[in-house]
C-alpha cells in the first residue's frame, strides 16, 4: 500500500528508499498482534499444569494452530522492522550493516524454525 | 559526521523524568526484552515437536522462582508495549497530541498494564490449582 500522494508521485518528491513502507508494515503488523497477543497470554495462562500432554493436546487444536502460526509469523516481521529502527538509531557504520543482516537472517530462522515446529506438532 | 562546533544538546542525565519520556525507553526496552521471549517460544514449540524430556528440562527453569520472576516481567513487558503500541497508534491516526492528554495516556498505559498482567496471573494461579 502507497500512502504517496499522487501529486508528490508526480512531482517526484519523497523518499529514495523503501519510505512509508517500514513504518505501515510496523502498525500493521502492530494491529495483527493485539488480539492474537492478548488471546496467548490468557490461553497459555489456563492451560493448568503446562504438563507435556497438556500443552501438546493445546497445540494439536486446528484453531491453535492456526492462531499461533499468524502470531509467530507477525511477531518476527514486527520484532525485525522494531530491532532495525533501534539499531538505526545506535549503531554505525560497518557494524551497523553487519547488525542489521544479523536481525534480518535470525528472525526470518526463528520465525520458520516456529511455523515448522507447530506445524509437525499439528500435522 | 557531526560538526562538533554546533551547540549540543544537554546528556540524557541531565533531564528531570517525565512520565513520557520514561515509557518511550521503556517502550524500547520492552521490545528487545519480549524479542528474547519470542525466541524462548519457539525454542518450547520445537521441544515440544521433537522431544518431551526437552519440553521438561525448559519446564523446569520456567516453573522455579527466577523462571517464575521472568515469566511475570515478560507478562508486564508484554502488556505495556501492546498498550504503549495502541497508544501510539492513536497518535499516529492523529489523536491525543494534547501534553495533558499525553499524560493521562501514559498512566492510563500502565494502569491497565498492571491490571492485565495480575488478570493473566490470576488466571494462572486460578487454573493451576483447580
């Protein structure tokens, strides 16, 4: 989504870079995460015991499942965009770069090693 | 780089706290903190597909006093950076910007931040010994 006006579009103007698209994808991936965040926190505090067969029964649930694939995959798109304005703000130069491939490599492993790990429970 | 002959800004140390600028820090710091929780979910999520002696050994640090502690301030970082988020999102939709709104805002953050974290502890606490 372009959040450019089409006079600037026309003119030229804005960003060079990638512009509005870091800031919309931080809100709305912001926005996914407020329900789905509030569900886990009360779901995972009811499940009793937390006992392996408890929380392995819970995972096994289809809309579980679901849930917690969305959630792990709008976690790890938010935490990478959230790290890089941090990191922006405080590191420089080379180690900068560095950093940044760093946050942009490990949240895309944790977020499939998670997504993998739900689904083999799942399926 | 900088031209160090510009006048600089006074060091953070300097300011006198307000409530403001306390929860934008910790709005940052919340968010690294809950970066390492995501972490610990996955790491119990591939436990739990690949080996139940390994979902009991990451239980067992999680159900001890310091493992307890932890949970409990991931809990309260949680609840404050998605209450702070929707804070900023009504700033970004163009709401709020008053300094005394601001301010109520901010308290109202971390009201509802402690009211959720003891809900969900509550509930815990409640579940557990049913």
């Amino acid at each position: 989504m372009s959040l450019r006006t089409p006079l600037s579009e026309a003119k030229g103007l804005g960003s060079a870079k990638e512009g509005a698209g870091h800031w919309w994808l931080q809100r709305l991936t912001a926005i996914a995460l407020i329900p789905l965040v509030i569900w886990l926190a009360f779901a995972v505090a009811m499940l009793g015991d937390a006992s392996y067969e408890t929380v392995l029964a819970w995972l096994e649930t289809p809309y579980v499942a679901v849930l917690l694939i969305l959630l792990v995959a709008a976690t790890f798109y938010h935490t990478q965009l959230g790290l890089q304005v941090i990191v922006e703000d405080y590191v420089h130069g080379w180690l900068k770069i560095v950093t940044l491939i760093l946050i942009n490599f490990l949240c895309i492993v944790f977020a499939v090693a998670g997504i993998v790990a739900l689904l083999k429970i799942f399926l | 780089m900088a031209n160090l002959e510009r006048p600089l800004s006074p060091h953070l140390g300097i300011y006198k706290w307000p409530l403001a600028m306390a929860i934008s820090i910790l709005h940052r710091i919340t968010g690294v903190a809950l970066t390492i929780g995501a972490v610990l979910m996955v790491a119990i999520f591939i436990a739990v597909a690949s080996d139940p002696e390994y979902y009991e050994w990451i239980r067992g640090y999680l159900t001890n006093k310091i493992g307890k502690t932890f949970l409990i301030l991931w809990t309260f970082a949680l609840f404050l950076h998605l209450f702070n988020g929707i804070r900023h999102l009504f700033w970004d939709a163009g709401y709020g910007f008053e300094k005394s709104t601001t301010t109520k805002s901010g308290v109202w953050v971390i009201i509802v931040t402690f009211i959720l974290t003891i809900a969900v502890w509550g509930a815990a606490y409640y579940c557990t010994n049913v």
